[in-house]
C-alpha cells in the first residue's frame, strides 16, 4: 500500500521524525497538532479557545493536502493542560466538527512541549476512497 505524507514544516518534525499527516489508503493520521504561530512561537498564549482553533486551521492545512476535509475526521483526541478550561476547548471543536461530528476524547495532561501550549490534537480521517 503507497503511502502519502505531508509536513507542516514545524521545528519538531524534523528534530524527531515525523510528518504531520500520513494518508494509507483511504485512512489519514493527523500527529498531535500544538497551536504554532505562522514563526514558529506559541500562538495565543493563554487563549485556550484560540490555540484550539489554530490547531484545526494546521489540521485543516494537513487534511487538504492529502485529499481530504473536517467532514472525512471520524475521530479526534485533545491533550489539554486544564481540563477545567474544557467549555473554551470544547466551543471551538464544535465550531470545527460540529457539522460532522467525530468520536471523540479529551485529556488532562501534566504538560506539553512548551509550557504556553494549553492544547494538542490528533485526528483520524477517513476518506471515500483510496
């Protein structure tokens, strides 16, 4: 099976090795997607809503350049650093997913790569066809 990857050219994926998004088949895997400005620094610090939404425009970015849209996203998973802020997070998913809503989780983690990240998302998609 070929597979099709994609980068966002954020400073992490070449310092450990990954892509942003991997197509296989009809399948796409959206790495843990933190909200980084367009120069590389946190954007929005303490702007959990924002952050979020800055995620699903990198998310967005990564799912157009392997076919695909917010309607193909089945699932989503969001590592967040205050689950108590979960209303501000949560607004800005469904304004994202809402039309098409995708399983999804929500966690309390102790901390992400920089301590202004209030949030990180993965995305599953799947499309109609290979």
């Amino acid at each position: 099976m070929p597979f099709q990857r994609t980068f966002s050219g954020a400073k992490w994926e070449s310092e450990v090795g990954y892509c942003r998004a991997i197509r296989a088949g009809r399948h796409i895997y959206v790495t843990g997607t933190a909200p980084v400005a367009d120069d590389g620094s946190v954007f929005a610090p303490g702007d959990a809503y924002a952050q979020t939404r800055r995620c699903f425009e990198i998310i967005e970015q990564a799912l157009s350049r392997l076919g695909a849209g917010n309607s193909n996203i089945v699932r989503t998973r969001m590592f967040v650093t205050d689950i108590a802020r979960w209303q501000e997070f949560g607004r800005a998913h469904r304004e994202y997913c809402g039309d098409h809503p995708p399983a999804t989780t929500m966690i309390e983690v102790k901390a992400l790569i920089d301590p202004k990240m209030l949030i990180e998302i993965e995305v599953d998609a799947v499309c109609e066809d290979a």
